[in-house]
C-alpha cells in the first residue's frame, strides 16, 4: 500500500478541461496511478529503509573501527620487531668490521 495517494478524478478533469474525452482522461488518470503507485513502492525509501541504512553503516563504522585498531597494533608490533632486527644487523655489522679490522691489519 503506498502512503502518496494520486487523485485521479482531479487528474481527469484537467485532462477534459484540456480537450480529452472522459474515457481518454479516465485510462490515463488510472495508468498514471499505477504507474505513480509502482514508483512510490519501488523507488522511494521509507524511514525504516532509512533507519535500517543507519544500522548498516553504524555496524560498518564500528567493524572499520575494530579493523583500524588491529592495524595499529599490528604496526606496532612489526616497528617493534625492526627495531630488533636494526640493533641486529648493527651488531653483526660491528662484529664484521672489528673481524676485517683483525684480519686486514692482524691485531
């Protein structure tokens, strides 16, 4: 059932009232209120499509949110990791250099 209503006998009228014989102004007043009420049913949203597009997005917002946090803590985690993985490399550097050093110069 649509909430917009279409008046078709005021439609009809101004359809006679422009040179169009009642049965001309009563097939389309009745064609243009199908037509008017299939639009209304399918096309226009109503507050609970509306309400119900709210709750969808709010419970994407927060799994976005959840998803963001996991990212953040995961980015911690890996700038963690290469911070070991510098003072790594740094100490195996430094153990190269100091065996080159001993090798090249036989201290």
């Amino acid at each position: 059932m649509s909430l917009l209503t279409f008046d078709t006998l005021q439609y009809a009228k101004a359809l006679e009232a422009k040179g169009f014989t009642t049965e001309q102004a009563e097939a389309l007043a009745e064609q243009n209120k199908i037509v008017f009420n299939e639009f209304a049913e399918n096309q226009l949203a109503t507050k609970a499509d509306l309400f119900k597009a709210k709750e969808e997005i709010k419970a994407d917002t927060q799994a976005i949110r959840t998803e963001q946090t996991h990212i953040k803590q995961d980015m911690a985690q890996i700038n963690a990791d290469l911070r070991v993985l510098k003072w790594g490399i740094g100490l195996v550097v430094g153990i190269a250099v100091t065996v080159a050093i001993k090798y090249l110069f036989g201290l």
